[in-house]
C-alpha cells in the first residue's frame, strides 16, 4: 500500500517540478499540489487506517518524502508536517475526540502548525513566556510566537505554553490544539496572524508571528502526554524527533535532486573537447557526493525505522538528532557542489539550482539547530543531561514547581 504511495509520489514529480518555480517566484503556498497529495493519499497518510489514513510507517514516509523533495523542497515541507511532529503528537497523545477531530482536517489538506518559537525563545524553547491560564473548563493564551511554519495558511495550531493552574502557579508546558478556519468562519477571538518573514528560500511557505491574546481554548483540547503538564514537555518534544527525521529526509531529498541533475549535465557538457564526466577533479566530487548522500540516506532509515526509550512511538531522540545534522549539512555541500558543476548555468535561473540552494540553507536552522543537536547527541554519548538541550528539562525544572515534586 506505501510502496503505491511512492509509485504515487514518483509520478507527481514531473508536476510538482513544473510548478516549483512559480511557488518560489510568486511567494505562494502550494495549494494545486496539495490537492494532488490528497487525492494520492499522501496528506495524513501516517495517520491510522481506523482514522481514515493510511497507517504508513515512518520509514515508508521518508521514502515518499525523498522523492518529492527531489523537485519541491516546498511540498516536501508540507508533507512532514502532515504526517511528522504536530499531527504525530496528536495521534500518540491524544484523547480519543482530538483524533477524531484532528485527522479528518489534515486528510482533507491541512497541514498543522506547531507553534513553540518565541521572540526570547529560540534554542532555549523552555523559556517561552506564552501562558496558557487555567479557567474552569477552558485555558486563556496569551503570548506571541514568531516563525511559525505555515500561519495564515494552517487550520490547526499546536500551541505550546506555560500552562499556570487557577490559582496562578506553574504546572509545566503543555500543548493545544486551536483550530483556526477563516473561509468557514472559524476565527477564534484573540488569535492573530501579525505578519510575514521575507526568507531567502522556501519562499511559497508562510512563516509568521501568531499573537494570542485572551484566546479562549476549552480544556478538551489540552494535549497532555502521559506524565502530565509535570514531564510534559519533554514527551512533546519526543513529537518533535519524527519531524527532525523528515527535515532531514527533505535535505538529503534536495542533495539527491540536485546531485540527480548534475550527473546529467556532466555528460551532456563538453569542455576541452571532452564530457566533463571524464575529469578527475568533477569525479572525485562526485564519488564523494555519491558517498556523502548514501551515508545520509542510511542514517534516515535507521532513524525512521527506530523507537525511543519505553518503546514509545516517536524515533530515538540521539538517532534523530545524529541524521538531522548530518543529513543538513551534507545537503548544503551536495547541493553547492551541484551548481558548481554547472558553472555559470547553476548560478542563473534557468536551472532550479539556485532555488535548491537557497531552499536548503534553512535545515541546519529550523527544528533545532546544528550546535543545540550536538549538544542533544554530545550528552547521549556521554550520557548527562545538558542544560541547554531543545526540551531543556534539567533548566526548566529550576523554574517551576514541577521538579520540586
Ligand atoms: C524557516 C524556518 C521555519 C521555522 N518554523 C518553525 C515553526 O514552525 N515553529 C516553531 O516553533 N519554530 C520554527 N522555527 C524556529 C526555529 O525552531 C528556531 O529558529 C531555532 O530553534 C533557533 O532559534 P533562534 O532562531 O531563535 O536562534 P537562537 O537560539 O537565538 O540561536 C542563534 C545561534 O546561536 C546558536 N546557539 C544557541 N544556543 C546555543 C548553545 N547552547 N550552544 C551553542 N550554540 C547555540 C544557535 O545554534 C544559532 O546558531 C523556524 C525557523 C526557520 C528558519
């Protein structure tokens, strides 16, 4: 059934590579493919059959990523999101109705939005100031979060918070679910899309600051892992190690796209009254291209493949974090040495290599950034808690009141 998802992806390629150039050009989401991704099934395709999707293993999603990301790092975006991390979060922590809920929205082409980088909150996400006050039977958020992937585009939102009981203390940080629907008329008071970053790539991807003022969010829609607001946090965070496994997946996919068309070109050109293929120099790079991509690509699976402590649902957090970071890094060069092997051709926009590049710069960013996934895997290998790691438990545990307990 996933490889037909593959087969599914592979013929999509030629389209979505036709229209690549338009989403970056005109600073557009991808809509048009998303309505191809829902009628190939690809939208939610993790999502268990029971609900409606697919039930695809993670691994058999990485191999659908790959290949859409070989022509539009974009689309490729859309689809981790709509399969890995917020979405995968839900499915594996909440209640009964939040899936019920959930999984039809992003069947039918959402892709969700996690919310949890701040203006003073980056790296450091434990120190996000964004509040989520309990009331009664609701919680009130208040706060601003900035480059969220996909706002003003995305009906659900992920919103992580420092939740405070009705009495004002701290319980920990937790996550909502706030859907948001314009065109159908569901605009929750107190939730406003500020404005737009201009990036240098990914262009067609909205990435914005969301303010919440007074947002009224019924307690139903607490996503609240199994050890509570107390532990919470880094349980989410565990949501987050699936997605690092797709970021990665989509730069090893752009590498490969780009190494795809510089095999070409190194055949067709001629220099010096040869095939570039047959110089030394361009061989060496690319057998170390070759090289560099298949240790990537075996890194992923392993990954993909691989279960956290207590057999948990999401990918080994060490595992995920060690192919991020080779996986993004890899792909910078891959893809640089790619457009160098086109000359001055690779360097204009008659070929897409340009648009690869700016595209692949953001994967050593978003989603943890190279220094903090080494310092995530340095403490793995020497097996202590570092204070400045993404769910920052150890830091955040002197500030509330849950490590006291
Ligand atoms: C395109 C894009 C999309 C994004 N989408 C989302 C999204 O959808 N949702 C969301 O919540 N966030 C999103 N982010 C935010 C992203 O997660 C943050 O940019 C990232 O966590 C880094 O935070 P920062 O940019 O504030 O950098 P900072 O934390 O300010 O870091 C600045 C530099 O210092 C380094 N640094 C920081 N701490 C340490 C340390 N302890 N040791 C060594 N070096 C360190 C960093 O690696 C970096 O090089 C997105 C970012 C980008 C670029």
């Amino acid at each position: 059934m996933t490889h037909a998802a593959v087969a599914k992806a592979r013929k999509l390629g030629p389209v979505f590579a036709a229209r690549a150039r338009k989403w970056d050009v005109e600073r557009t989401y991808c809509w048009d493919n998303i309505a191809d991704l829902v009628d190939a099934g690809i939208m939610g395709m993790t999502i268990p059959e029971e609900l409606g999707g697919l039930g695809a293993s993670y691994l058999n999603v990485t191999e659908v990523i790959e290949e859409i990301a070989k022509v539009c790092t974009l689309t490729a975006r859309v689809v981790v999101e709509a399969n890995m991390g917020g979405i995968s979060a839900v499915m594996a922590y909440g209640t009964k109705a939040q899936k019920a809920f959930c999984a039809p929205i992003v069947l039918a082409g959402d892709k969700p939005a996690i919310c949890i980088t701040e203006p003073n909150a980056g790296s450091a996400a434990t120190e996000m100031q964004t509040t989520a006050q309990r009331r009664g039977g609701t919680y009130v958020i208040n706060g601003t979060k900035h480059w969220i992937t996909g706002g003003g585009v995305s009906k659900l939102h992920l919103i992580f918070a420092r939740v405070l009981d009705d009495d004002g203390s701290g319980l920990g940080i937790g996550g909502f679910i706030v859907h948001v629907d314009p065109l159908a008329g569901i605009e929750p008071k107190g939730f406003s899309v500020l404005g737009r970053e201009r990036t240098m790539g990914l262009c067609g991807m909205p990435e914005t600051t969301l303010k919440f003022e007074d947002l009224v969010v019924d307690a139903a829609m607490a996503l609240i892992p199994p050890s509570g607001f107390k532990r919470g946090f880094a349980d989410l965070m565990n949501a987050y190690n699936s997605q690092r496994v797709g970021a990665g997946t989509i730069a090893m996919g752009v590498a490969a796209g780009a190494f795809e068309h510089a095999k070409r070109y190194l055949t067709e050109r001629q220099q010096f009254g040869r095939p570039l293929a047959e110089f030394q120099g361009l061989q060496w790079m690319v057998a170390d291209m070759d090289t560099q991509l298949h240790a990537a690509r075996l890194m992923l699976h392993e990954a993909a493949r691989s279960r956290g402590p207590n057999n948990s649902q999401f990918p080994d957090m060490t595992m995920a974090a060690r192919a991020k970071l080779f996986a993004s890094e890899m792909a910078i060069k891959v893809v640089s040495d790619s457009l160098q092997m086109f000359g001055a051709r690779g360097y204009g926009d008659q070929e897409p290599l340009e648009r690869m590049y700016r595209d692949v710069r953001m994967f050593t960013i978003g989603g943890g950034t190279g220094q903090v996934l080494r310092t995530q895997i340095a403490g793995s290998v020497l097996g202590i808690k570092t204070p400045q790691a993404r769910d920052g438990y150890a830091r955040a545990a002197t500030k509330s009141k849950e490590v006291k307990s």
